[in-house]
C-alpha cells in the first residue's frame, strides 16, 4: 500500500525509523523539507490524494502545527481512510473532534512492541482491503500553512538578487526566531547555510550569520553525526577507500554543494562492495530537475529536494526515493537505509 506520514518535525527520528521500518511492505512517503513552496506544497496534496492510507502522528507538536492540522483536516475532507497513532499523553479535550470516533492507535516511543503492532494493524487493513475507500475529490485544497521559518527560507532561495537592506532584515528576522526557542536549531542551521552559500551574501551579512552559531570549538565536526559515520565504516572497510576518513576529516557537509554533475564511483550494498554501472552519471540543475546519464544517453528524469540531510527525488513515471546524503566539495554519498542499518551506500565525485 502506498502510505503518507503527516507529523511535527519533532517526531522525525520516530517517523524516519518508522518508515525504514515499513518500507520493506509498503511504499511510504513523508515530506522532510522545512519549506513551504507552493509547487512542494501542491505535491504534499497530491501525495494525500493518492495515497492509500493517511498516517497521522497524533502529538502536542502535530496537534499545534498549521501544517499537519491543514492535512489532516484535507484528508478527512476527502474521506481518506485514517491511521491515527498518539505518541504523546494528549488530553481528550485537545484532540481534534473529527478524531474522537476514530481508531487512535497508542504509539509510546517506549513501546518496544510498537512498530511490529503497527505493521500487523496495517497488514489487516490490507487483507480486508478497507482502504478502498471512495474520495470526495471535490473537497477543498487548503491554503498553503506558511510559517515564518518557511517564509525566511524561501526569501533565501529566491533566485533574484537580494539587497543590503534586505538580508538584514532576513537576519533580524533569523535572530528573532532563534530567541523565541520554538525552532529547531538544526533548521536554523540550514537557513544560516543557505544564506551564506548564496554569491550575493555581503561580508558583514555572513560574519554576523556565523556569530549566531556556537563557535568552532563547542561545534561538533560534521565528521561526529550518526550518517557520515556509517557512510566512513562502511566504505572504509568493504571498499577499497581506505583514505575517505582522512579525506574528509577536515571537511563539512554543505547541502548546496549538491547541484553539479556527478560520476557513481562505487557501492557498498549489504556490507558488500558490488561492481557500478560504467559512465553513470546523476546531475542536479539548479531549476530542481534530475538526470541519470548513462554511457551519454538520459536514462531517466524528474526534480528533487533536498534539506540538510534528506535528498528527496521524484521520477517521471512518479515514484518517489528519499534518501540520507552527505555532500562535500568534490565527493557525494547517498544513504539507503533499512531497519535502521545502511543498506545501500552510493559514492560520486564531482566532473
């Protein structure tokens, strides 16, 4: 069945495990960007229209976001057929009332059970084929739920040239969001990234960005996080690059690095190093098209999104394959996970 997860981004370890969990039965999609763009914000709907199971996490986070409350709000519009999983002790009083007479599934994190529950839950309502459920797909589209981080965000990555007076009003603005403490850091990180990688970006606008950072020596190296070190395990010791920890010990992860052309040099798949197809080369253009080049003919296409540690790609004939990735100047990894082990490492330098 193909299933769409809506969720608050403080439950995005529980759902990204979840859904390397299910994927192995399912086809499962949620939306791991922090920006709220009109054309992402059609594909979202899109998605919930044709799913065949709405996914709700049911916590205070998702229950006080615009965006999870306009989707779920669209799906029961649509008669979509519903899994609600509470992950919070949320009071009676404050779960939406269309909810109330549905099936709310407990979904504690300390639930060692939790995931097996689900997948049964999941496998009965595919045996019984209660998901073929007739769509009112006249209901109403919401409006896109712009948030002020989404709205910075998409001022950032604006094509047109910004000015003076207006990065620093983006970055008053930046700074009023990291005071009110109801932001991820890690989002703030990604807004700071994006402005700096940007050509127009004045000298005093960037030394005034990194100050908002902890400094270097209270900042972990990007070498410290949980996707490079699998990607550095496992290429090191079932690949013959036995340099890629040294390479990159002084380098950091920069998502906008990622436009460019890209050779596949090798794949680690299932602890094992496994030949690649010659002359393969992916290219990411910066209008958010996709290309797969083999031996100089386009093998395949479609646009993609990224954010600071998911690559999201969505082909012509419309699947969808979101993946892990680490990306440095010249070399760029791509992590497939599976029950939370790499499954499937592919490696490319920059041509």
């Amino acid at each position: 069945m193909n299933l769409f997860f809506s969720y608050s981004r403080k439950q995005t370890e529980e759902v990204v495990d979840l859904v390397d969990f299910l994927s192995i039965y399912h086809t499962c999609w949620f939306d791991s960007k922090i920006v709220a763009g009109a054309e992402w914000w059609k594909e979202i709907l899109s998605q919930i229209r044709n799913c065949d199971v709405f996914i709700f996490v049911l916590s205070n986070d998702s229950n006080n976001s615009k965006a999870c409350l306009a989707e779920l709000q669209y799906a029961q519009n649509l008669g979509q057929y519903m899994v609600i999983l509470k992950v919070d002790d949320l009071k009676e009083a404050f779960i939406p009332d269309f909810l109330k007479g549905k099936n709310i599934t407990s979904y504690k994190p300390d639930d060692k059970a939790r995931k097996n529950v689900l997948a049964r839950i999941l496998k009965g309502i595919e045996d019984r084929g209660d998901f073929n459920v007739v769509l009112n797909l006249d209901a109403r589209e919401p409006e896109i739920p712009f948030s002020e981080l989404s709205l910075i965000h998409s001022q950032i990555r604006k094509e047109n040239s910004i000015s003076e007076a207006e990065q620093a009003s983006l970055l008053f603005r930046i700074e009023k969001l990291m005071a009110a403490k109801d932001v991820e850091i890690e989002d703030i990180k990604i807004l700071i990234s994006d402005f700096q990688n940007r050509s127009d970006t004045t000298r005093i606008i960037f030394d005034k960005l990194n100050a908002l950072l902890p400094s270097t020596k209270e900042r972990a190296p990007e070498i410290q996080d949980r996707i490079l070190n699998d990607i550095l395990k496992n290429i090191a010791t079932y690949s013959d690059d036995v340099q890629i920890q040294k390479r990159l010990a002084n380098q950091y992860h920069t998502p906008n690095f990622l436009y460019g052309r890209w050779q596949r040099i090798r794949t680690v798949q299932n602890l094992q190093n496994v030949p690649v197809t010659p002359n393969e080369v992916i290219i990411f253009n910066n209008n958010f098209s996709f290309q797969v080049i083999r031996n100089n003919m386009q093998t395949n296409f479609g646009t993609f999104m990224f954010d600071m540690d998911y690559i999201s790609i969505t082909f012509i004939n419309g699947m969808i394959d979101t993946r892990n990735y680490r990306c440095f100047a010249n070399e760029l990894h791509i992590v497939q996970y599976m029950n939370n082990l790499p499954f499937l490492i592919d490696c490319y330098k920059r041509i």
